[in-house]
C-alpha cells in the first residue's frame, strides 16, 4: 500500500485551502456531527479532503438525469436541440460501449439523410492540395481495405461541470466518452489514393449536419501526420451495424486519442489544406486552450490560445454506482476503464480513505491501440458511514491525474481524478 504524505500539491495555493476548509465547515452545520460520519475516519478525511480544498464528493453532485432519445435509452440531455447528451458512468462499464450508450455532441441539426437512413445521392469528396481530386460512394470506400479497432471518442469539454469556477458550454459530467468498435478505411489509404501534394499540412472535414443562426458549417481538422496514423479510420460501420443515425451515419471521421470533434460526423468532404485549417471552430477560443497554466478565472488573450489535442491520462470508475449503499465488511468489487490520449496507460491506483494510502488495481490492456484499459480490485470497509473511492491514474509518461482541475476558459480537457461517493451501513 502507498501512502500520500498528505502534503499539499505545488499547484494548490494555501489560501485557497483555508478558504476552502472554512466553507466546509460552515456548510457542515457543526463539523463534529458531520465528521462522525466520514467511515474513513477524521484523520483521513482532514488529511485526505480538506487538506487538499475538498469537500465530499456527495455534495456537489446532481442526480441522474435520465431521458427519453430514441435509439438512446437512459441518456442525460443537457440540450434537447441541438442533441447533447451523456451517459453515467456505471452504464458505461462494458469493454466496447454498446451504439445506444455511445454519447452524443452535436452542434447543428441532423441531416435528413441520417434520419432517413438514406445512402442514395452520397459521396465522400477529396479536394484541395491532392493530385487526383476524389468523389468515392460508399461501395467505393468498401472496396478498400477495411479495418476493424475499439477506439475511444471522448468529447474534449467531458468534465467541464467540474471546473471551478464554472465555465459555458455544455455541463458535461464524465460520461461524454465511448470506446465503441468502428469498421472503416484508414484515412491515409484514402489519402494516398488521392496523392497528397508536398503543400499539403492540415485536413479540413465537413459533414452534412445543418449549421444554427448565423453558425458556419462545424468544420474541424488535423495535422497531415495525424491524419495518416494507422488509426485514423473513416467509419461505416459502429459495432457491426450501420453508423447510428445520432453518431454519423452513413459515415464519420474517427481520430482516437483527439478531442472528439476531430472525428467529423455525417462526413462528406475532406480539404486537404496548405496551412492550419482556419475555420470558426478552429478560431479564437473554440477547442483551444491556453499556452501556460493560468490562474481559475483569468481569460488569457487569443493570441495566447492553442489548438487543443490529445487527451490527458483520464480514468472513470464504472463500477459500482454513485451513491451505492454496502454492508461492512462486505466485498466490493471495483471496476473501471482508463485513457491516456497519444500515450499508454502504465498503472491505475485506488484509495478508500480520501487519498491518503493507495492500492494499485488490475490492470488489463486495452483491446488495441487507443481503446481504453480496464482497472478492477476488490476493497471492503469495516466501519459504517460515508465513503470515497478516488481513481488515479497515469500513463507511461509518468503524468497523473490532479486532485484538483487545472482551470481553462473553456473548461476542455479535464482530467481530474473521479472520486466516487459511497455509503455503508452495518
């Protein structure tokens, strides 16, 4: 067992602590009563929670919101138009996300084409700095060499209800991820039939979704070099069916490992540009984050914004629910997945007594490259009371998960460990 010496992160400022822990004590309504019931005990929880700025993960959460989408059963809707929505963590704990539990972002409406489940009329345009300029059907992207991986989708504000202070955008708790298994072509097969030319630098993707008000078309893209990683697929196919409706259909951009709005859904046009892809959602403070840390709340100029990418090391305990209640002394079995972006998962720790000692868990490869890893370990509580299972994990990097957010204005990227709240009676 590892212990944590309790000792306060670098990037935690004292003054924030003091603050922090004299909040919690007034919203306790008499620390002693409250404390009683912290089954970790006072020690830890002073150690573990407040000495850290915390409070009890219990308090700051809100239920699940469940919803009726077709083809997305149980899906928290944070906006019914355009449809985004997420799924919590514990109906997330399958290997390959089932379609009906894979999230949703969208920033326009659906195409009719997708609603109508309508293939008639389609093509995938190649243009801009290629030699043979392309228009492929979908029997032309079949006769290609197909490929079939579990690859994670994550969007890049999954986890933005947590930063403090509070960001816009979509309140994305964890669940805005997947790791579903696409069929498709590499991109780069399809790049290299085209024949990029030595000009080319960054990919532009559009889809066939309608853009709202005065929005332009959503249109993100990637690096050249990203774009012709073995990974990167166009995808026809989601867990052997047909794309879902909601997640692309008939065809959508996959680039693991990036933040999701790289992997363009409803696809029908790749640009091959000769500088960075300028669109609005490649502009000002869309998918971008800062160039250095910065302060919570501070807005740092445009200028001083870059592109985000790769996700950090994440992890997310899918087992067992939020809030699920045990007897003493009671096996608990722990279970979850973990990601690390462009890097590997190397190690996953688990604490029960708010990050004071650590037990590293099971951990078992992931299926492929860019598909997630799976964390399981049995743990048991011998005294009654309010508990937290935290997760930790790190990649081969050596970089871990914070105890506390690192602030962007955006709230993208977050990473924060996943601390979840449990209760257990005798």
């Amino acid at each position: 067992m590892l212990e944590d010496s309790g000792a306060l992160p670098e990037d935690l400022d004292r003054f924030d602590v003091i603050v922090s822990r004299r909040k919690f004590l007034g919203m306790a309504g008499g620390a002693v009563g409250l404390l009683a019931g912290l089954g970790a005990g006072t020690d830890a929880a002073l150690r573990g929670l407040f000495g850290r700025g915390l409070i009890p993960v219990a308090w700051a959460q809100d239920a699940d919101r469940g919803t009726d989408i077709p083809g997305k059963p149980g899906m928290i809707v944070h906006f019914p138009q355009p449809i985004n929505g997420e799924f919590p963590p514990h109906l997330l704990d399958d290997d390959v996300t089932p379609s009906e539990r894979h999230y949703v972002r969208n920033s326009g409406g659906v195409p009719t084409r997708a609603e109508k489940r309508d293939l008639q009329g389609w093509k995938l345009t190649v243009n801009g700095e290629v030699k043979t300029p392309l228009e492929l059907s979908i029997d032309d992207l079949k006769a290609l060499p197909a490929v079939t991986l579990s690859l994670v989708i994550e969007c890049g504000g999954n986890g933005r209800s947590l930063f403090e202070p509070p960001v816009r955008g979509n309140p994305w708790g964890r669940g805005a991820v997947a790791c579903s298994e696409w069929t498709g072509v590499r991109l780069r097969d399809v790049l290299r039939k085209a024949g990029l030319k030595e000009s080319a630098v960054y990919t532009a993707h559009y889809g066939e979704d309608q853009p709202l008000g005065r929005a332009e078309p959503f249109s993100r893209g990637v690096p050249i070099d990203k774009a012709m990683e073995e990974h990167t697929i166009i995808a026809y196919r989601m867990n052997g069916k047909d794309v879902t409706t909601l997640n692309g259909f008939p065809v959508r951009l996959v680039v693991p490992g990036w933040v999701g709005s790289c992997s363009q859904k409803w696809l029908n046009r790749i640009w091959i540009r000769d500088k960075v892809h300028d669109s609005q959602k490649m502009r000002g403070y869309s998918y971008r984050i800062p160039a250095y840390p910065v302060a919570p709340g501070v807005r740092p100029p445009e200028s001083d914004m870059k592109i985000a990418t790769s996700f950090p090391i994440k992890s997310m305990i899918t087992r067992p629910a939020a809030n699920s209640e045990f007897r003493v002394g009671e096996k608990i079995s722990v279970a979850g997945h973990a990601w690390a972006g462009d890097n590997e998962v190397s190690r996953v720790l688990l604490s029960t007594d708010y990050g004071v000692h650590w037990d590293e868990a099971r951990l078992i490869p992931p299926r492929n490259t860019y598909a997630w890893a799976r964390f399981e370990k049995e743990v048991t509580f011998e005294r009654k009371g309010y508990y937290e299972i935290w997760a930790r994990a790190f990649d081969d990097k050596d970089s871990a998960q914070p105890f506390r957010q690192p602030w962007n204005p955006k709230g993208y990227l977050g990473n924060v460990i996943h601390r979840l709240p449990l209760r257990v009676a005798v």
